[in-house]
C-alpha cells in the first residue's frame, strides 16, 4: 500500500506533477498553504512541506518555515521539509522544530521520493549538513546519550563515509549499521529538540541571538489558529 502524502507548495508545477513524478506516493492532497490544509484536514502519513510558501508582504499571515513546521506538529502530521533551502542552521532548525526530515529539491527524483517513503515510514531523515552540526554537538556534550559505537558511527557519517566504509572500519554489517544509524538519527533529532539556541549558539561558538533568527519557540496559538480556520 502506498504512503498517504499531502503537498504544501505554492508552486502550482510541483503540486500538479509531484504524484505523476514520485509514483510509490498516493499523493491525496496538494495546497499552497498550510491554512488550506487545515481547512481540509486530510488523514496522511506524511505532509511535505515548501518552507517558502509566499510573500510576506501579500500575504502576512500565511504561515511559512518554523512556524508552519510546529502548526502541522502541533495537530499530529509528521512533517518532511522539501526544499531548495541550504543554509545548514535552517535546516537543523526545522529538524528541532518538529519535522521528522529534510529532503533538498535539488536532489534526483528517485533519491528524495525514496527519502520521503522512509519518513513516511516512521524513519528520520537528516541532511549531511546537519549531520555535522550534530557531530560538533555531541563533541562538546551537548548532547550525551550516545553509546561509544554510536559515536563512532556518527563521526564517519559527518565526515562523508559510507556504510560500507565505516562497516569496514567497525567490523560489522552494512545493513546493521543502516539499523543503528536510523535509531540514531531519531535520538539525535529528540535531544536536539531540548536544546535552546543558547546552548547551542555555545557549543558551536556562535555569537549570542545569531540562532534567533531560525529556531523555533513555543506555538501558543497553534490549537487556536487552527480552529479558526476550520471552523471547529
């Protein structure tokens, strides 16, 4: 049975050919804002999401980014960002905001439907690029609750090596470190939810209030906003 998936794009291209193109996904509902999507509330299992859905100026209460992100949380979607987006600190931003994943635009079609059915499977998709910020995170014990093997595991994945790499280096499976690293990835994505900007802005040497900008904070008016637009 395929995955159930919503599109959120305000790109009418990507939302009328995105099931012709990722044919495994049963594309139910394609919307150009979040707001629609709650007027139509669509039972799926995954809800991929453009972080970059309008200008601000034409529409400013269209939520977008972060705010989107924790909105489709706070009812209960799991959330895959699909974005041309790559700065690295927004990207590891929408993962502490709640999204189960990050998949680039610019990869082959193949590749990010292939990484939109893991998500949708209850997987955990990180980019490379935030990869790395967690590996610096998990140096500096920021984040703790990592097993020696695990450590090991990430470091290889940070530094761009393969599974087959790092098995040779570890002396085990391929397919066991694909087990490990998905466990990982979901411990990562939790602890990285707990931690504050301030934190963070430490253990990666930022200046302070440079995280501000992209990290999410509480949505207080998520239950609300939703029941306003749907009239519930």
């Amino acid at each position: 049975m395929r995955p159930r998936v919503a599109v959120v794009d305000d790109a009418s291209l990507i939302r009328e050919s995105f099931g012709l193109l990722m044919s495994r996904l049963d594309v139910v509902a394609a919307v150009a804002t979040v707001e629609e999507l709650a007027r139509r509330r669509p039972v799926v299992d995954v809800v991929l999401l453009d972080l970059h859905l309008a200008n601000l100026e034409q529409q400013p209460d269209v939520r977008q980014g972060i705010a989107a992100i924790r909105a489709l949380r706070g009812q209960g979607y799991r959330v895959c960002v699909y974005s041309q987006e790559e700065r690295r600190f927004v990207l590891a931003a929408c993962i502490a905001a709640g999204a189960s994943g990050v998949v680039s635009k610019a990869l082959p079609t193949a590749r990010a439907e292939q990484l939109v059915l893991d998500v949708a499977s209850g997987g955990t998709v990180v980019p490379q690029s935030v990869v790395g910020i967690l590996e610096v995170l998990v140096r500096r014990d920021c984040i703790t609750l990592l097993s020696e093997r695990q450590r090991q595991l990430l470091h290889g994945r940070a530094r761009g090596l393969t599974y087959a790499q790092i098995a040779k280096q570890l002396f085990v499976s391929e397919s066991t470190l694909r087990g490990y690293w998905l466990d990982l990835t979901r411990s990562l994505s939790d602890s990285l939810r707990s931690l504050t900007p301030g934190e963070i802005e430490r253990a990666l040497g930022l200046a302070p209030g440079d995280l501000l900008e992209f990290w999410s904070g509480d949505a207080t008016d998520v239950k609300d906003w939703w029941r306003v637009d749907t009239g519930r």
